[in-house]
C-alpha cells in the first residue's frame, strides 16, 4: 500500500505543479494585457514619386518627355524614383501624346521595367517585366519601390508614320502606400 500512496502523492504534486504553470497569476494576466495593448504609432509621412533621368538626380514635378520624328520608332530610358519617405506599393503612368501632325491615331507606347536597371540598346540583361501599354491616359503599375528606391523603365513605341512627343507623369495616390502596420512594445 505504501507504493501506491508514493504513486498518488507524485501525481498529485505533478498535477500543483502543471496547475500552476498553465493557469497565470492576476498580476501575470494583467502585465500580459498591458503589453498587448502597447501599440507603436508613426503620425507622419510622405509619399510621392517621378520621372527621373537615368542615374540622375530626381526633381519633383518634373516630367519625362520623349520626342521623335516621322518614320522613326521610340525607344527611351528613364527612372521612377520614390520621393517620399513611405514604401509605395504602385503608383500611376499617365500618359500625353501629341502628334507632330494630324494622324489617323496616336502611337501605342509600351513601358518597361527592367528589374537588373541594367538597359542596354533597349534591352534589359536580366529580363523584362512589361507594366503597361497606352497611347494616352492612364495606367497603374503594382511595382514595390522603397524611400528613396528607383527602378529603371524603358518606354518604347514600333516605327510610326509621324513626328509626336510623349509626356509621361508619375503620380501616387494614397492607396498606392503601403498599409500601416500595428507594432506591439
């Protein structure tokens, strides 16, 4: 009888024990609480983005402006460079072109991201991510770039029968920033 007492006792003490660490203190649930509801907040922040020229220093409000003349394809290199001290998750293309003459149509422009930044000749080394296609208007890109990030781009259009100029803008709204984040103390 003895050993069975021996037995009971142990697994009495482990059940104290096991009671003990599963079910906290009041003061343990209340400190648990309290770090809970700790949250770190960032008030301020700026958000924006340009047309930049390759490597070049950025200007805001500037636009990248690409011409050509009759006969003659397009193929030109900018940057889009993040101004603002968010991450964007995308931002807006806006497109303008204006024909040097009267034409049956504008010319389709093709904007090109090039993830390496590295354009040769119209050509991107490490491979081509197509982000948008228009003749005028607007066309948004879904391409992550962090404060003060830029990426390259290539904008580009076949042959043509007719002189025009391109405009292009960046523009970010308030939905191409990144959502907040809650951060617990």
């Amino acid at each position: 009888m003895m050993k069975h007492t021996r037995s009971a006792s142990a697994v009495a003490a482990l059940l104290a024990v096991l009671l003990l660490l599963l079910v906290p203190s009041t003061a343990a649930a209340q400190t648990r609480a309290a770090a809970r509801s700790a949250v770190a907040v960032t008030a301020a922040g700026s958000w924006g983005a340009v047309a930049a020229p390759v490597g070049g220093a950025p200007v805001a409000g500037r636009s990248f402006t690409a011409s050509t003349s009759a006969f003659v394809g397009l193929s030109q290199d900018f940057d889009v460079v993040n101004l603002g001290t968010l991450p964007l998750v995308g931002h807006t293309f806006q497109i303008r072109t204006d024909p040097g003459f009267a034409g049956p149509r504008n010319p389709t422009l093709t904007v090109v991201l090039c993830p390496t930044g590295a354009w040769k000749a119209g050509r991107c080394a490490g491979g081509e991510v197509s982000l948008g296609t228009n003749t005028s208007g607007n066309f948004t890109s879904t391409v992550p770039l962090a404060p003060g990030g830029r990426y390259s781009v290539n904008v580009s259009t076949p042959w043509y029968w007719g002189a025009f100029t391109s405009t292009v803008n960046v523009s970010v709204a308030r939905d191409h920033v990144r959502a907040a984040t809650l951060t617990n103390n």
